[in-house]
C-alpha cells in the first residue's frame, strides 16, 4: 500500500505518456489484480514480451479535460484499466483489432478472414474445436463466445474501462 501511495503521488502529467505507462504502480497493481506476468489471452510468459497494457490509454486520461488531476493519476495506475498482454495482443488490442464487449473477446471485421485466423490461433485460451463464430453482418466484428474475462477479474470498474476502449475501436479507425 505505502508502495501505491508514493507511486501515485509521484505521478506527472506532464511527462510523456511513455513515462506514465511504465509506471511502477500501474505494474504491481497488475501483479495484484492477476498474479504472474502472463498473457491474458494466450498465456505467453516471456518476460520480455509481456506488457502492462492500459485498457482506456493514457493518452486518452490525460487529455480528458472532465477529470480532474486526482482522477487522472487514479485511472492511470489502477489495476482494472489493464492487462498483462504479450507483444501481439498488445499491439491488436491497442489497434482496436480485438477488443471486448462486456466479457466476451471480439476480433474486428477490419481483418480479413486469415487474420482473423491468426488471431484465433495465438489466442490459446479459446477451445478452437468449440469456437462459435457469430456475425451478424459484414460490418459487425466475429463474437469469439469460447473467451471471457473471468468473473473475478471484471468489475463495473473494469467494464466502464472496456467500454470507452470498445467506443474507440469501433469509431476511431487508425
């Protein structure tokens, strides 16, 4: 706690997000939430290709001018806007290319059908002889129904956190 504390008080807005991605805080309040540093999704536990990777990007916390500065430094270490993501997912995730609606794990319909198989096949968590794909249409993304965030990982913090992050990939096109 006193470890938080400092961390959180330590704090720049002003500094690049860089620096406040890697915050130390942000880090142990991941080893706290989900233990070992391990890829949400497919299980990956090199070290050197795990990363703490915010749901709602910093970024976007520190450009929010309806927040306060408390607020901000609260949100960019708190342990329900992340995941321990390795290189891939990251970068997917990041892009808007897999994103969550509640807890269930969507690829966008902005990947042809071999990415979409890519991403399936290094998201080890999902039982592949079981996957349900469902698309409603050509513009609704793939439901993966085999994959959900755990019930003891998701919150109403959590979910309000993948709801800005699922806005974002579903309306801003990078």
């Amino acid at each position: 706690e006193d470890i938080i504390s400092e961390e959180f008080n330590r704090v720049n807005l002003e500094a690049p997000e860089k620096d406040l991605r890697d915050q130390p805080a942000f880090r142990l309040n991941l080893l706290k939430k989900y233990g070992d540093k391990k890829c949400y999704l497919c299980d990956c536990d090199i070290d050197s290709m795990i990363i703490a990777s915010h749901i709602h990007r910093v970024t976007d916390i520190k450009n929010d001018s309806t927040l306060a500065d408390e607020e901000k430094k609260k949100q960019i270490i708190d342990g329900d806007n992340g995941l321990w993501l390795c290189a891939n997912h990251d970068k997917l995730f990041e892009y808007g290319l897999i994103y969550f609606d509640d807890q269930k794990l969507l690829i966008s319909n902005r990947l042809n059908e071999e990415q979409k198989e890519f991403v399936k096949n290094t998201t080890s968590k999902l039982s592949l002889s079981n996957t349900e794909e469902s698309r409603v249409d050509d513009e609704m993304p793939y439901e993966i129904t085999d994959f959900n965030i755990e019930d003891r990982d998701f919150n109403d913090n959590m979910k309000h956190y993948l709801e800005l992050h699922k806005y974002r990939a579903e309306h801003i096109v990078k």
